[in-house]
C-alpha cells in the first residue's frame, strides 16, 4: 500500500541519439549537492528507465505530500544540470527537459 505521505509522479524524456551511455555516466556520477538537493526537497525515490528502440526516458518519482513542485526548477544547481545535459536530451529554451506527464491508471502494491 503506498505511504499516505507520498505522491508517485511519472513522466517521460527524450534523449539524443548515440549519447546513451553518456546519459548514464553522467547519472552515475551524479554532483552530490544535486543529489542532497533532491533528497531534501521531497523525492524519496527516484528511478530513470530508458527505451532504447525509441530513446524515451520514463521517470518514476515519489513525493513527499509537501513537496514544491515551483522549488526545483528555480534552484541554481537544478539550473546548472540542465544546462550540463542539455546537449544530450531535448530541452525547452530555459534548458530544462522536454517532459510529458504521464497519468497514473494503475498501482499494485
């Protein structure tokens, strides 16, 4: 059953051809003040999965109920990371990610 604090949020990204493995360097040697900052604004569970036929990124978070979803994108070491894999993902003209949220229609615990 999930936790009655927490929200999950899903969307999807779009990644560039041939920077797959790129993507996921970067990932694994996330900057460490981004993962704090994360943490410590509400995500308690954070998952990237990648379709590689069609280079989708699917995301899969879950939310503290108090989270701030105005927080992130306004925060300069959010602002740098996008502007750090812009080059790899489709981005909007602020650098942010293209992203699609998606609707929950199914959930078992």
């Amino acid at each position: 059953m999930e936790n009655n604090t927490t929200v999950r949020n899903a969307f999807t990204m779009k990644l560039k051809p041939g920077f797959e493995a790129e993507y996921k360097l970067r990932h694994d040697t996330i900057w460490p003040e981004l993962q704090t900052l994360l943490s410590e604004s509400g995500i308690q569970d954070y998952s990237i999965f990648l379709d590689e036929k069609t280079l989708t990124l699917f995301a899969v978070q879950k939310l503290s109920k108090d989270f701030d979803v105005n927080f992130l994108p306004n925060h300069p070491i959010v602002k740098k990371w996008w502007s750090y894999m812009g080059d790899i993902m489709e981005t909007n003209a602020d650098n942010s990610p293209k992203t699609i949220v998606l609707k929950e229609v199914f959930h078992l615990d």
